[in-house]
C-alpha cells in the first residue's frame, strides 16, 4: 500500500486538500500503510497529520515512516478531536449505512474530504464494475453519499470524477452546516 501513493485518486485528494483552503490539521480515517499522509506531508509540509488505522502491522508501518501514531480505533478517535479536516479513503465503503450516518453526525471536523465509489455517479468507462443505488460491488457497499452528507449535516462544497481508479469514481470535499 505504501507505494500506491502515485495512484490519481491521491492526487485528486491533494486537489481537494487544496480546495478546502487554509488547514492546520488533518485526520485520515482507516490511514493503512499512510500513503495519502505521505503525500500530504510532502504537499503541505505545515499541516498536521493523524488518523486511524486497527491493522497493527500498518500502524506500526506508519510510526516507522512517517512518525505518526495512528489510532486503534475504527472510527476517529481522541486525534480526530483537533482536526480541520477528516478524510475517508475507500475505507467508509466497508460500512453498513447505520454505521455510516452515525460516523457522519459524530465528526467533530468541520470539513470532510471523501474518496469513496459512490452511488448516483455514473463510473467512468473502463472503471470495471458498475455501481447502481444500494447494491454491493466486489464485496463492498456503494452508498449515496450526497444524500447522506445532507441528512448528517453537511453541505458538498466540490466534486471531482475524474478519478479511475480502483473503482474509485469520485472525491467529494464537504463542510459542516
């Protein structure tokens, strides 16, 4: 995982990073072995990085490169308390839509930044799988996030869909309203 941070829907999270504007903390949800923390490290060297990861090996990964110490948690835990924003990478895609909404309402950030396959987008050709409303998809659920952002309090402030890969068909940026 550490060498997948060179795949465009990191780039596009660092395009909606930017987005968002001014940020002095981040928080990535289900961080695994750190590669978006590495580009955003790299990227916005003042900004500073924390997340969750429960797979112990890639947290150790982590401390080890980055200097990070993850959470245990699965959903954000005391590092998330200080940050501007909370980012999901394919990682609220593995969640019951319970779980989801409650994760959404319990965010303590204001800002959100999602790389997630999401409903209601339509893939892009070649994405290998298509994902309509409320069915799985190679073991995974496809929520449709706008609607849950709205029902959970948030605005969408930026879309970008032009991220093929890993079945991967949109990074949504929000704001708590």
């Amino acid at each position: 995982m550490w060498d997948s941070w060179r795949m465009v829907h990191r780039e596009t999270i660092l395009r909606a990073l930017g987005h968002i504007g001014t940020v002095g903390g981040v928080y990535e949800v289900g961080a695994g072995s750190g590669p978006n923390l590495r580009l955003i490290r790299e990227n916005f060297p003042q900004v500073h990085l924390a997340g969750s990861e429960p797979y112990g090996p890639m947290r150790q990964w982590v401390r080890e490169h980055l200097g990070i110490r993850l959470d245990t948690t699965r959903l954000p835990g005391t590092g998330c308390q200080t940050a501007d924003v909370v980012i999901s990478c394919y990682t609220l895609a593995y969640v019951h839509p319970e779980v989801l909404s409650e994760f959404l309402e319990m965010l303590p950030a204001r800002r959100l930044i999602l790389a997630e396959p999401t409903a209601g987008i339509p893939p892009h050709e070649g994405a290998g799988i298509k994902m309509p409303d409320g069915e799985k998809a190679m073991g995974y659920a496809v929520h449709d996030y706008r609607s849950a952002l709205g029902e959970a309090g948030w605005r969408l402030t930026g879309l970008w869909t032009d991220n093929n890969a890993n079945n991967l068909n949109a990074v949504m940026t929000a704001e708590r309203v």
